[in-house]
C-alpha cells in the first residue's frame, strides 16, 4: 500500500510512504491517518514499523515541487518509496485516482486509505514522518508555529509568515506562498 502526507501544506517536502503488511501479524486499528487522534497515530506507526513485511518512506523536495508541480513530485514520492522497500512488490495499491509510472502492477484506489490495511498503514506511516518533520522545524522556528498547524495554510501561519518572513523550506510555487513573497519587500529567508 502506499499514501501520502503533506500534499496541501505549504512547506517542507511532500512525504510518501509504502508499506507491506504482514498477514500473520494483523495490526488492529488501522484507518484514514486523519481520522485517528495523533496518540493513535503515533502508536499504530511503532506497530506497523515493527509488524510489517517491509515499509519505507519516499519524499519530494520543496524544489522538486516548484520545478515538477505537486502532482508529479507526490509521484516521484511515491516511486522513491515503492523502490526503498527491502522487498519487491508484486502488487501495489495506491490511495487516490492515479499510479504513478513505474513498473509494477496495481490499481490506484479512491479514499483507499479508509478501504485497505496496507493504504491505511501507509497513510498512518508518512502522516507521522510529515509531522515529526514540522515538530523539529518548530524547533528551529518557534515563532512560526509549525508543531500547531503542521504546515498547513491556517491564518496563524499567515500572520507568521508575514511577520516573520518567508523561510527557505517554502513551496515558492504554491499560490499563498507566492502572494507574501509578491506582497513583501523582504527576500525569503
């Protein structure tokens, strides 16, 4: 199964995951990653990593996003992770409406993360990597709030960024990401 994280943020990578479940160790639990509390979450994330067959993380750099579009960098993800799996799949099941182009056999599943174990443990996988992500930036940015909105365009992180500027991790081709930098006279950080 594979699924993303952070596709509608508007920093930082776009984080992918792809796990092999395995059939002799169910792991109870499992649902759309944003329908769990992050306890749950997180809790679900340790018994997938130690349960499963095999489980490995893609991502797609604010760059690779500017340069390619949110679409065909979640792609780009989405190989990375399939191709950083220590065995090889021979089926893959991806949550959304599309597959990338890749050379494995599957199907791509609408709201497959509410549907099929594997996309969930996928889901549950790279929503954990995307906020552990935003919690060590909010380390290095505490001003900006991340470890509250996680990255997403709230009106806290707005009011951030105008107050503090535009940081380097930004998706400069994102629209609100490009309407402070037009709006400021400062240069991203």
């Amino acid at each position: 199964g594979v699924d993303l994280g952070g596709r509608r943020i508007i920093k930082k990578d776009v984080v992918t995951a792809a796990v092999i479940l395995d059939p002799k160790h169910p792991i109870e639990g499992l649902a759309d990653s944003k329908k769990l509390s992050e306890k749950k979450r997180n809790m679900l994330a340790e018994q997938i990593k130690q349960h499963a067959l095999a489980w490995s993380i893609g991502r797609a750099t604010p760059e690779e996003i500017d340069r390619l579009n949110i679409l065909h960098a979640t792609m780009l993800a989405m190989v990375r992770a399939v191709e950083g799996l220590i065995i090889t799949p021979e089926f893959v099941r991806v949550d959304g409406n599309r597959l990338p182009k890749w050379q494995y056999a599957g199907e791509a599943v609408v709201k497959g993360d509410s549907k099929h174990a594997e996309i969930s443990a996928a889901s549950i996988i790279a929503k954990v990597a995307r906020d552990d992500d935003m919690i060590a930036l909010d380390k290095l940015h505490p001003e900006y709030g991340f470890a509250a909105h996680k990255g997403y365009p709230t009106k806290a992180h707005f009011e951030a960024i105008a107050q503090y500027g535009v940081l380097s991790c930004y998706r400069k081709s994102f629209k609100p990401v490009q309407a402070v930098l037009a709006g400021s006279d400062s240069a991203a950080k």
